[in-house]
C-alpha cells in the first residue's frame, strides 16, 4: 500500500520560508502570486494492507517523527 503524507506548518506559525520564496518569485517577475507558505512531502510505502492499520501506523510515525504537532498538520492520502 502506498501514501503520501502532506506536513504543513499550522496557519498561526509564520513561515519564514514561505516568506522567502514570495519575494524570490516577485524578484524572477512572476506575478499573481499572493502568499506562499511551504511545506514537505513524504511518499511512503507500507507492508500493510488493511487501511485502518495503515491509517494507525503513519500516525503514529507523523506523531513521532515526520511531524512537529506543535506547530506543524499533517494530512495521509492513500495513493492507487
């Protein structure tokens, strides 16, 4: 089974980065872009099959490591 896993810093967190990469497209003259806000992607294959497993194992991986809950959201979407 595999899923891919979106960590996105909580609306509240200010995203220096983010910041960073606006300025960087207004200076390459790339307009219509009114914020950006970054965040990471992991691709994760499971030795699962049952979904609710699943669901259960990248939790606890998201809460243990891949994701800063403090500051951070995570969401798992399940790929074909």
């Amino acid at each position: 089974m595999k899923a891919r896993v979106l960590v996105t810093l909580k609306s509240a967190v200010l995203d220096p980065q983010g910041k960073a990469i606006e300025g960087a497209l207004r200076s390459l003259g790339v307009h219509g872009i009114g914020s950006v806000r970054q965040g990471k992607v992991f691709d994760i294959e499971l030795d699962v099959a049952d979904t609710s497993k699943a669901e259960s194992v990248l939790k606890d991986a998201c809460e243990k490591l891949l994701a800063n809950t403090v500051i951070e959201s995570y969401r798992v979407e399940f790929l074909g």
